[in-house]
C-alpha cells in the first residue's frame, strides 16, 4: 500500500534558513519513494517568509502553505498545520535544522512497526548554553514529577504521528495548547528515537528566556493542579505556625507583662504571610485566567489563505 506524507512545518522569521532547510528535507522526502506533501505554516512573519515560501511552491507542487492572519504562537500554528495535512503519516519539524531531517526514515521505521507516536528525544544539544540546557533538563524533570501525564523528558516537537493520532488530536480544541502534553495526553503507542541535537543553522532563536518562563508555566497549569496543591498546604502551615506563635505571645504576655519586646518578629511574620498570600493569589489567578480564556470558545485561528500542494489536489479528487 503506498502511503502518503504529511511534513508540518510551522514558520516565523525563517526567511535566513527556509531555502536550506527545504532542500534538506526534500532531499530526505525524495529518497522514501512515496507521495508527500509538505506544509509550510506561516505564523505572520514580519521578513520574507511568506514570499520565499510562494517562490519554492511555483518550483515544487509538493508543497501547501497555510498563510495565517496574524502571529498566533507555535502551538496553534502546528495545531493549523494537522489540521490541513492529509498524510496517513505526519512529521512535525522546525524550520531551524536544529532537528535534522535525515532522522525522519528512522521515525517512520517506527511507525511501519506500530507506533502512533514516535518522538525524537535529544542525547545532547549542541549550540545552546549551559543555563538553557540545565533550566531546560530541570523543567522536563520537575513537569514529569508534577503532570498527571507522563510527558517525555527532553523531547521537542520532531515526532511522528499516525492518522489516528493526528485525529484525536484535532478534536481537542483548547485554546491554551502545550503541544508536548497534548501529544503525550493522547495516549496510542509511543516509542522514542534518540539523537543529538544541531545548532541553529542560521539567525537567532525565537525563544528568550522570558518566552521560555512563560512556556514552562503554560506547560505545568495545563498537566497539573500541583501548584494549587502547594499553595494549599503552605498556607496551611503558614497558618498553623501562626496560631501556634499566637498562643505563645498571648501566654509569654501574661508571665512577663511585655507587650512592646518582639516588634521586628511581628513584622516579619506579617511581610512572610502577606509575600506567601500574593504567591498563592498568583497562582490561582495564573488558572483562573485561562479557565476565563478558554470560557470564550474563540476560534483558534484564522488564515488569510491556504494554497494547497498538488497532492492534496489529487486526494480531494479522489
């Protein structure tokens, strides 16, 4: 049976890279001997992207482009991407070459022997500083603690997907989208292929580390309660010292008669049960306003346009 692929390949600013990159993964597509499309993502690039991408196209009828309307994120754009591809098999790569195409066989090896999810998980990451790398290795750790789901520890978003489990996926709608848990949330079998991660080929990374804070508690708010746990039980203990600190100054006023001694330990307490109260009203506000994002039920996206590959042409014929 001759199976078609689907290669999703969300895009932003990648004007320095997009040429290399397509002839990298077209190399590697051409050499599998099967119909493929692949799906560029434009997430509303400010360079030449987009016109770079419509160029390639009028040269290779392999691929689509899906034009958004505006920059909505990586997560909804790779979320545009399953939802246009038509591939009884799916890869999602970066547009970096940071993931390297040439490792796609080895995914779709896995597939043919019965996996619905089979995800690339880095040995090492070449090009990246040591802070980036730690702060990274220590998120995977604390989220794989902490998640009601198991998500892979250093793993990105390089996989590859079945049909199926592309469709299940298209049937969660939430606006608030950390892919990684999503596609480890989905359950089906899933196998893990190893390898070293490139450095960025060319440009700068989209990610600063103000970016990545904010990821990383999009990624714990949407797998775990945990933090609302702890904030439960610190504040329990916080209140229970209290009252226990209550009765001993209520009892060392009565023996002593010294009302004034101990002003400064006052003070600190209350700094400390007003810094924990702040900390804990943070994050149920942190929940609360993506319970009140997600009670809106707006549409995930929008696109100024989608130019279909010849592939998809010939299957909507059919």
């Amino acid at each position: 049976m001759n199976h078609i692929l689907s290669v999703i390949v969300p895009t932003y600013n990648e004007a320095d890279v997009i040429a290399t990159f397509h002839q990298r993964i077209t190399r590697v597509m051409q050499q599998l001997n099967c119909e493929y499309e692949i799906i560029y993502i434009d997430d509303g690039s400010e360079d030449e992207t987009l016109f770079l991408l419509n160029q390639l196209r009028e040269q290779d009828p392999c691929i689509s482009i899906v034009d958004l309307s505006r920059n909505f994120g990586k997560e909804i754009a790779m979320s545009a991407g399953l939802d246009h591809c038509i591939g009884d098999a799916v890869i999602v790569i970066d547009a970096d070459l940071q993931d390297p195409p040439e490792l796609i066989p080895a995914l779709i090896d896995e597939w043919k022997n019965g996996y619905d999810v089979v995800y690339a998980q880095r040995k090492k990451r070449h090009g990246e500083t040591w802070l980036k790398t730690k702060s990274a290795t220590l998120f995977y750790q604390l989220l794989w603690k902490i998640s009601r789901v198991k998500i892979p520890k250093d793993t990105g978003d390089f996989r590859l997907l079945s049909r199926r489990a592309v469709d299940a996926l298209k049937t969660l709608n939430e606006h608030h989208r950390y892919m990684k848990g999503l596609f480890a949330w989905i359950g089906y079998p899933q196998k893990a292929v190893m390898y070293d991660r490139d450095p960025r080929a060319s440009g700068e990374t989209k990610w600063s580390y103000w970016y990545l804070w904010n990821f990383a508690i999009e990624g714990i708010t949407s797998f775990s309660d945990m933090p609302l746990k702890i904030s439960t039980y610190i504040g329990t203990i916080a209140a229970s010292g209290s009252f226990l600190y209550g009765i001993y100054m209520i009892i060392r006023t009565l023996i002593f008669d010294n009302p004034i001694s101990g002003y400064p330990s006052i003070i600190v307490i209350i700094l400390f049960l007003g810094g924990i109260q702040l900390i804990s009203l943070g994050v149920i506000g942190e929940y609360l306003g993506r319970t009140y994002d997600e009670s809106k039920r707006r549409t995930l996206y929008f696109t100024k346009g989608f130019h279909p590959s010849l592939v998809y042409k010939d299957k909507d014929k059919k």
